[in-house]
C-alpha cells in the first residue's frame, strides 16, 4: 500500500483529531513492533484471571443470596395462608354473631 493513494477520513472528527488519527496510522505502519508488550499482555492476563475469580466469588454469593430468598418467599406464602385463614374465621365469627342479633 503506497502512502500516496490516502482515503480522506470523514466521520464527524475535528481537524485536530484528524491529525492525530493519521500520525497514530503512520506511527503504526512505520513501526511494526509498537504493539503492545509481552508484560503488558502478562498484566492483562493476570486481570482477566482475577476478574475470574471474583467473577467466581460473586456467583457463589448470588447462589447462596437466591437460597435466602427461596426461604423467605415460603415464609411469605405461609404468611399470606395463615392470614387467609384468619380472616375467613373471622368472618364465620362475623356471620355467627349477626345470625344470633337477628332472632
């Protein structure tokens, strides 16, 4: 690829920016090792690591957080029985009482 034949860049950028975009372009092309180093990807490889492990940690709490919670929506559905069955003798209670003012 010649650097004679250049594809003008129009995609909303400032003139500044142009400039900088094109000699980070002709930095790369002129120096192929400017990648990044082999430290660098160690470094990154031991934070993907450790984000898998806390990855792993937080998953463990959501499990045992999801266990919690399975318990409490038992103690709420029990709640709401026990509630239903109150109400309901309560109500019999109601109706005896009225059926005994009436005669």
């Amino acid at each position: 690829m010649s650097e004679d034949t250049q594809t003008e860049l129009v995609i909303g950028l400032s003139d500044e920016e142009k400039d900088d975009l094109e000699k980070m372009i002709k930095t790369f092309r002129e120096d192929p090792s400017a990648g990044p180093s082999i430290s660098s990807i160690e470094a990154v490889e031991k934070q993907i690591g450790s984000m898998g492990e806390n990855i792993a940690q937080l998953g463990d709490m959501l499990l045992k957080i999801d266990e919690r919670m399975k318990s409490f929506y038992e103690i709420i559905q029990l709640y709401f029985r026990k509630d239903a069955i109150l109400n309901q003798r309560i109500d019999d209670i109601v109706k005896i009482m009225k059926g005994q003012r009436n005669p």
